[in-house]
C-alpha cells in the first residue's frame, strides 16, 4: 500500500498536520475494514442467492443455512418467492398430469416424504355374499373415485371406516390390508364404528346436520347434542390412527370431507410438524347460512389446524373467510389468502377436483354404437329413441325430482317428442337410515310413475327409473350410448359425473345440460348451463340438446374434453402436494434463522 502523503497547507502548524493526517489514516482504516466485513457479507449473501435460483431452477430442496439478507436481500428473496410462483403455476399449466408425473413432482418435491390419506368411506369393501364367499366392492364415490388414482400413484397408507361385512376377515392383525388387490400399491387401514357412532357421527351429525346446512338445499338442519358428542369421539378415534400409522414425525396428511372438521387440529396436537392438507368436498356456505351451526366455532378452530385448506372454487374460499371473520377473533392476510390463528398459519386455496384422464373405465367400453344398441335393448327402449341420462346418488341435493319435471314439462309442451325421447334415471340407493333420503326414493318412483302413466303409452316409457349401484363400466357404457346428459345438481361443491360424461364421449358428441350451482359448471361453460329450479326452462333446454348440430355438439365437446384432460385428478392433488412442498420449505428456513441469527452489518459500511 503507498503510504499516504499530506503537504501542509501554508499557515498550518506541522504538528496540527501530523494530528490530521492520523485521524485521516485512522478513518480510512476503519473504512477499509468496514468495507471488507461488507464485501464478505455481501459475497456470502450473493453466494446464497445463487445457491437460490439454482435450487428453484434444478428443484432441490434441502435446507440449506440461513443468510443475513437486509432490506435489499428481503428484496430479492420476495422477487425469488414471486419467480417460484410463476414457475410452479407455468409448470401446473404446461405440464400433462399423469400418474408418473405426480410421482415424479413427489420424488423431487417431496422425496422420501409420508403420505397418509383419511376419509370416512373406504376405497374398496370387503362383503360376505350369500354364497359364503367373501366379493370386493368399489363404492359409489365421487370422492374414492377422484382420489383413488391418486393414492395409487403416490403410495403411503389410506385411513378410513371399514364397513364392510367382511373387512374385518380380511385385514391383518394390526387391522391393515394392501390395496388394490391385483396390484397392490399402498395400505388400507381401517378403523372400527360401532352402530351408536355411525349413528351420531355419520348420519347424525355430519350427514342431517351438516349436509343440508353447507348445501343449502331447503332442508332443514338437525343438530342434537349426543351427535355432536358422537362426532367428536369419532374424529379423536382416528387421530389416534393416524397418529399410529404415522411412521415420520412429519408426515403429510390429507383429509377428506366434512366428516372430520375437528380432526386437523387434533393431528396438530398430536403430530406438531405435519403437513395437513384438508379438503372439503361439499359447499362452504355464506356466513350468515354457517352461523345456523351451534359449534361454528369449534369446527372453524378444527378446520385452522390445517397447513392447507382446500376448496372446489373461490367463491367457497370468499366464503369461508367471510365466516372466520363473522366468528372467529384472527388476522386475514388476504395479499396471501390466509388465516392467522392461534399462531398458527392456514393457507386456504381452490382447488378443483377432477377425475383421471384417461379413465380406466373407459379402456374397456364397445365402441359407441354397440353401446347404444345394448343399453337401449337392456332397459327396453326401442332402437332409435333419443336417450338422456342421469347417474348419481339418491340424495336431494341432485335434484333428481327437478329433472323428471323437466320431462314432464318438455313433454307437455312438445308432445312430438312422445315415444321419440326417454329418461334414463340410475340413482343409487344411499343413506337409506334417513328419513329424508328413504322418502326421496319414494317420491321420485311414485312421480316416474305418474309422468310415464300420462306421457307414454304401450312399449313406450318417458322416463326409466333403475335404483341400483352401477360399476364403472357400466356408467361409461350408459355415457356412451346417451345424447344427453342432464347434472340438475341443485347444490354441488364439482359434481364429477359431469366430468366422466365429458371424458366418455371420445366421439366427440352428446351434450352436457349443466346445473349452473354445480363446481363444475365454472369449468364446463361450453355445456347448456340451466337454472335446476326452473322447471319450464329445463325442459327447453333438453329440446335444445336434443335439435343440437353435430358440428355445434363437437365444437362443445371438444373444448370441454380439452378442460377434463388438462385440469385432471392428478393435477388437483399435484397443485394441493407442491403448495404443501413450498410450505415445508418456508418452514425449514424460518426455522434456520431463528437457530443462526443475521449479523448486523457495520453502519459505516
């Protein structure tokens, strides 16, 4: 270094001179220093944020030391944060969702991570026949049906209700079986109810109680006190199985439905570092609607436990945030949609459920016209009748009774259709305990009877009301050989038979006439959007269908099989799983500067 040389200026003093010239070399020594301690500081920092588009750029995601960042790295870390956004929501939209993609983005998101699913139906059922032999059942679910694919792909372990009369033959002694039976791919644990806890916890509580009230379907709610108490006991008894099946401390769990509001914050208690994902597969209802529930504020509590809670659309997310405001004293970030509670963090996101693409079911069908000929020769339809059909549940919400009055008005008002235009109505018997869905049953038999006693004639009935399970197959083959299909949901958080109706038509015809109070309905905009409630306009909406154009019907169908193949299973629970993995990567790095706090820089630096 050359050594620093100060003249006098005239009339200085030279000892004055040394004195400053000190101070000077002094200061420009602490600069120096200051200087360095920045340059090392700011290397390191420039080091770690390399580190950090490299990780977002290979996908790792290890924790790695905590850096001081100050004002200007807080800058750059909340431009990193927004790139990681973009990135993940421009590979959710480019990326095809497969099961091999969903396994892939876990072993590199997730790697090594626990996946523990819970939900109140099985995805298979084990059933004593008549026979004595033990037959294997897949329920009517839209829930085990969504979900089901999805378990397949990533593995772990499924938690749920064993119903059936033979489950308890086939599990082993710690009340597991592997699942699905040619294949097995993960664990099924079942978990035992006595009749007084389905009694209380299923069809009391959850099903007369909360059903109608998030459906708003003009049936009165039922809240007793000893459901309640029921449904509580059932929601600990699976967070103590959960809590056993759980083999990381920081598993990821995801719950389903309605079923188990009060189980995400038992898991918090018991499991501290898991990430619980709850999705809830019915309507959030309005706050005003919620607050008719007198243990609002303990299922709003259960339900913030969550690390991530999931509904079908934004309007059910406006909603449920609505109702933690009306009823709960926490922090809305809406910049982030998430609710601050308790010192905890819950995240609450839309996520839209689908179905797998391709679905499996759809592999092994006829081609369309052998489907048409056999469904029509097995209900006893004449060849060229024109067929719509409907396939869900026996449940209110469905608004079975809606569709036949849709016929019946189509009918009266164009009696040319008589003998040229049928209803094909599968409904599955459900619920069958409650008053409401025994008398459902009743009413839509008595009113086919009517409809077809005044509309059809010999050989010729309007409407074909068949009360049974239907396997997949089965369904896809009755999509296949229809013209129509009619979702009268008056009430639906998605409504998947929409979906599967759409993913059955690789001819690229048929029409989809759509509930507009139906999740799918903001997805499916090409279908015939139709207001269940009114009766007059349903009808006209079935003429339309049915005197659609070819090219008008594939133009439709086309986009609308575009959506479902694109927005599939796997991409709902692919968004649900790396929302989960940024989650867990916060976490690590808040964690990490609490252990290594930031040094302060110097302030002459």
């Amino acid at each position: 270094m050359m050594p620093l040389i100060l003249a006098a200026p005239p009339g200085v003093p030279a000892p004055r001179m040394a004195t400053l010239a000190s101070m000077v070399a002094t200061a420009l020594a602490g600069a120096a220093l200051a200087g360095l301690v920045a340059f090392m500081l700011m290397r390191r920092w420039m080091s770690a944020v390399r580190q950090a588009i490299d990780d977002l750029r290979t996908g790792r995601s290890e924790a790695r030391p905590a850096v001081p960042l100050g004002a200007m790295g807080e800058e750059v870390q909340k431009a990193l944060n927004e790139f990681d956004t973009l990135r993940r929501r421009m590979d959710a939209a480019d990326v095809e969702w497969t099961p091999e993609t969903l396994t892939l983005a876990l072993a590199n998101e997730l790697p090594g991570a626990e996946i523990i699913v819970v939900s109140n139906r099985e995805p298979y059922i084990h059933n004593r026949a008549k026979s004595g032999s033990i037959s294997l059942q897949i329920p009517a679910s839209g829930l085990v049906s969504a979900l089901e694919p999805v378990v397949r792909a990533c593995g772990g372990t499924w938690v749920a209700h064993g119903s059936g009369t033979a489950d308890r033959e086939s599990v082993d002694g710690s009340d597991r079986v592997a699942v699905p039976p040619d294949n097995p791919s993960y664990t099924l644990r079942r978990v035992w109810l006595s009749e007084e806890e389905q009694d209380g916890y299923y069809y009391g509580f959850a099903n007369e109680g909360l059903w109608p009230l998030c459906h708003i379907a003009f049936v009165r709610p039922i809240f007793r006190e000893t459901d309640w108490q029921m449904y509580r006991e059932v929601n600990e008894k699976f967070a103590d199985a959960v809590a056993q099946e759980a083999r990381e401390p920081d598993p990821i769990i995801l719950i389903q439905d309605y079923h188990f509001a009060l189980l995400p914050k038992m898991l918090r208690e018991r499991l501290p570092r898991a990430t619980i994902i709850t999705f809830w597969h019915i309507p959030w209802p309005n706050a005003e609607t919620f607050g008719i529930c007198p243990h609002r504020e303990e299922i709003i509590e259960g339900l913030l436990g969550s690390s991530i809670l999931g509904f079908h659309t934004q309007f059910h997310c406006n909603n449920f945030f609505e109702t933690v405001d009306r009823f709960l004293e926490s922090r809305i970030v809406r910049e982030t949609s998430s609710v601050i509670f308790g010192g905890n963090s819950t995240l609450v996101r839309p996520y839209p459920i689908s179905i797998a693409w391709p679905p499996a079911a759809l592999a092994r069908q006829k081609p369309i016209a052998e489907c048409r000929v056999a469904v029509r020769e097995r209900v006893g339809l004449a060849p060229d009748i024109r067929l719509a059909v409907g396939i869900e549940r026996f449940d209110y919400t469905k608004g079975i009774i809606d569709r036949m009055q849709a016929v019946d008005s189509f009918l009266t008002e164009h009696p040319e259709w008589a003998g040229r235009f049928s209803l094909l109505q599968v409904a599955a018997p459900t619920r069958s305990k409650l008053a409401s869905y025994r008398g459902l049953q009743e009413e839509a038999q008595a009113l086919a009877d009517d409809i077809n006693a005044r509309h059809g004639s010999h050989g010729y009935r309007p409407i074909v009301l068949v009360a049974e399970h239907h396997e997949p197959n089965e369904v896809y083959e009755l999509f296949r050989a229809a013209d129509l299909c009619i979702v009268s949901s008056l009430h639906d958080g998605m409504n998947l038979v929409a979906k599967e109706f759409v993913a059955a038509r690789d001819d690229e015809q048929g029409v989809l006439v759509l509930s507009a109070f139906a999740g799918a309905s903001r997805e499916l905009g090409e279908a015939v959007i139709v207001n269940p409630y009114h009766t007059h306009a349903m009808g006209e909406a079935i003429l339309r269908a049915l005197t659609m154009p070819e090219g008008e019907q594939r133009e439709r169908m086309r986009l609308m099989r575009e959506q479902v193949r694109a927005r599939n299973v796997y991409r709902w629970a692919g968004q649900m799983l790396l929302d989960a993995s940024r989650l867990r990567k916060r976490e690590r790095i808040a964690l990490l500067n609490e252990r290594n706090p930031v040094p302060a820089v110097p302030s002459n630096a």
